[in-house]
C-alpha cells in the first residue's frame, strides 16, 4: 500500500494550474481505505474551497443530507455495495453532484453502467496525484460549461441582455438609491424592488449583486409572469426522475450567487408555499426528489402591483409578503426625475447608434426640452425605445422634434429652453444637490423644485 501512494504521489509537485474552478469547488471523497481518502483529501484541500470524506455510503448519505458538493469522488468496491449501486440510488433520490468514479477494475459492464448512472469520468486504480487532479479539473469545467451555456440561454429567452446597464443620473432620487444598494450590499437581506415597469427595478438588482462579495457567482433573472404556472416549479426547483433524467432548476444554477425574481405577485399559490420554505430553510427539493439540496442564494424580488392589496385580496401569501419585504426599494418615475433626462437620453443614443451601426441623431436643445416635458408613463425604457425607433427612422416623432424656429410665438420657448438649459447646467455640475444648485443661482430650493416638476408636467 506504501509502495502505491508513493507512486500516487509522484508527478504531483508538476504543474498546478488546475483552474478557477477547482479553487472554487466543494468535493466529497467517498472510500472505505483510509489511506486512499487521507490522500485525496491531502491533495485536493489546499486546491479547493471544501474538501469533506466518507468512510462509507451509509455516511456519505448523512453529509449529502446536510451539504452540497459539486463533484463526489466515488470508490466502486466498498464493503456494503459498489459504488455506482449506490450512485444508481443517489441519483433516483436526487444527487445532483458529478461524479469520478475510482476502480482498479475497469471492465466493459462497469463502464456502461457508469455510462447509465451518469458517471463524468472514471480513473484507474494506481494513478497519480496529477492524474486525478486533471480528471477533476476537466469534470468541474464541464460542469461549469454547461451551467454558463444553460445560464445564458435562459438570459436570452428572458430577452437578453437589455438589462445589463448601470443606473444612471445624478438626481437625488436616483442618488437615494444608489446609496441604499451600497448599505445594503455587504448583506444576505433580501430586497423587494418596487415602482412601475420601466424604472430600472432589475438594473438596480443587478447593481446590488455587483457590489456585493456574491460579484462572481451568478445573478440569474426570473420573469415569473412569462413562464407558465404548470412549469414555474420544475423550472426553479428542478426535476428528478428515476436515475436516468435530472434538470437543474434556476434555483440550483444560482447557487453561491443571487437569484432576482421579478413580477413576483405572479407566482402560483404552490410556488408561493414552496418560495416561504426556502427562504426559511435555504434548502430545495426537486419535484420527484427525496432529498433537500441545501443552497447559498441571496434573493432579490420586484413588482409593478400592489403586494398589500393582492394579499388582502387573498392572491399573495401575507407570510412570504412579510418574509420578502424586510427591505423595500421604491424606484423613482422618470418623471420624477427630470433632471436626469438629458444623460438618459446621451447615453441611450451613443450605445444604440452604436451597436446598429446607424448615425446617432442630434439631441439639441428643443428636443432636449420636449423630452423633458414629456410625462414617460413608460419610463427609461419607454426613453430607451423612444431613441431607438428614431434612429432606426432616421428621425424623432413630430412631437419631439427640434424644429429650430425661432420666429413669432415660438420665441416664447426658445426663452424657456435658455432657462431650462442654464439650471440643468448647473444641476448638473452640482450632481444633482438642488440646494446647491439654488445656492449658485441665487433663487430658493423651492423655485427649484418648482421648475424642475413643471418640466415634469
């Protein structure tokens, strides 16, 4: 046996660039021999975020009961079955882990049902340190290929990467905001994002999930409303079904990371009990499953309704409404913040002439002052489509456009375009501090905020 770890060992002072997601990785190694188990875990430890072992399958099922791992490193011939006996179980009852199976026999009927129990590689029986450690690094990035590939596509059917800007403006409403995500990043709390459609609920979200230590995991977007109630659950939790088919749910793929529920007040009344206990328990259960996955998620949830009124209407369980808004941010209107209009509107136009590959239009001063006045019942992404579509037309709608007369009663305007220029001038080098900004121009924060709300209007 001496002889056999030494030569385990050689080779294993070579190269060590295994790969981030090694170093990432929680790995339970499961073998009746205590000298194979000490060595595995030797190492593996100082190379992954967790390394845990088992002496048997009888244990290995206790620690899976209470911990998750994204890969088991699986002895076939152990006293009280084989490995992949116990694999084909594990599978019907919901492990979700990968697995390296370990054996110094190596025959076609061990292979095909490795094969069939879902086995990501097998590695002969004595083999060294960095062999081992390649098997293990290859599983790991493949998982983590098919977790970004399932990722992905779920972020292009929930329509891409619309939502992947920053906030921006300097307004004090919008200032409000950024200063409470900045409180709340370092935090587990979950956050209720309100306000109406279009005010930047997910970009906020997504700002949150970037600040925080969770920035390199996955932030991973549900629309509750546009998947259907049949298929919301196995969706989210996942499917188990014999030891031939599993899925993992959103709920799996975005663990470690932060999962943004939006249009939560859609969610069925099942979906709804389940979402209380997992947010009570931090653990899930696939539909068909046995067994509960323990998870790492911070959650984020957003509405447009009136989450008081549906559960006083009995739509939305008054239990995860209170469990959900422990804290509450309320986005701003558009129109409420008029001041931010003129960087909106910049910004949107760079980035879509850009990416259409189309000339930008000129936002001069009478557009700049339409927009303002406009009232945006859409919001920023009503301003969002309101530039896109004039520059795919080549021009803005006959309601916004800069004619550039400067004759009769239009004089009237041109008047109010300076004053209205001058004081967002000044808002703007104040970053949006109206009091300031009143200071510099020598009125009340009240004419201020009086001008800035008429422009509203």
């Amino acid at each position: 046996m001496m002889q056999q770890m030494a030569k385990m060992q050689q080779g294993a002072t070579g190269g060590d660039d295994y790969g981030e997601n090694l170093e990432a990785a929680s790995i339970l190694v499961i073998d009746d021999e205590p000298g194979m188990r000490n060595f595995l875990t030797k190492i593996l430890t100082p190379r992954c975020k967790r390394v845990e072992q088992a002496r048997s399958a009888i244990e290995a099922v206790a620690i899976l009961d209470r911990a998750h791992f994204d890969l088991v490193i699986l002895d076939n011939i152990m006293p009280e079955k084989t490995g992949l006996e116990w694999l084909s179980e594990q599978r019907r009852v919901g492990l979700f882990a990968d697995t390296i199976l370990i054996t110094a026999y190596a025959d076609l009927d061990t292979a095909i049902q490795a094969l069939r129990s879902g086995v990501a590689d097998f590695v002969l029986k004595p083999f060294r340190a960095n062999q081992i450690l390649n098997a293990v690094a290859r599983a790991l990035d493949r998982k983590h290929l098919r977790r970004e590939n399932y990722l992905l596509k779920h972020e292009l059917s929930e329509g891409g990467n619309a939502a992947r800007g920053r906030l921006l403006g300097n307004s004090a409403a919008i200032q409000n905001v950024r200063d409470m995500l900045t409180r709340l990043a370092p935090m587990p709390t979950s956050v209720l994002f309100t306000g109406a459609s279009g005010t930047g609920k997910e970009i906020a979200a997504r700002t949150l999930h970037g600040l925080s230590d969770r920035a390199d995991k996955p932030f991973v977007a549900v629309n509750c409303a546009a998947i259907s109630a049949d298929r919301i659950a196995d969706e989210l939790f996942g499917v188990v079904q014999g030891q031939d088919y599993r899925k993992d749910g959103l709920f799996l793929h975005a663990d470690g990371g932060t999962l943004f529920l939006d249009e939560v007040a859609q969610l069925p009344e099942q979906v709804q009990a389940a979402l209380l206990r997992v947010l009570e328990d931090q653990r899930i259960r696939p539909s068909g499953a046995e067994r509960e996955i323990p998870l790492n998620l911070r959650f984020l949830f957003a509405t447009n309704a009136d989450l008081e009124l549906a559960v006083a209407e009995g739509r939305f369980r008054a239990d995860l409404y209170h469990r959900i808004n422990v804290v509450n941010i309320a986005m701003p209107h558009l129109r409420e913040r008029s001041e931010d209009i003129v960087e909106l509107a910049t910004q949107f136009m760079s980035q879509i002439s850009r990416s259409l590959g189309m000339p930008a239009l000129e936002l001069n001063e009478e557009v700049l002052l339409k927009l303002s006045r406009y009232h945006w019942p859409g919001n920023v992404r009503e301003l969002r489509n309101l530039v896109e579509r004039s520059v795919i037309l080549g021009a803005f709608p006959e309601e916004f456009a800069g004619l550039g007369t400067v004759t009769g009663t239009e004089a009237i305007e041109t008047l109010e375009l300076v004053e209205q220029r001058h004081i967002l001038n000044v808002l703007d080098a104040c970053n949006g501090n109206r009091a300031e900004a009143a200071r510099r121009l020598g009125v009340s924060r009240k004419t201020i905020d009086r001008k800035c709300a008429a422009w509203a209007e």
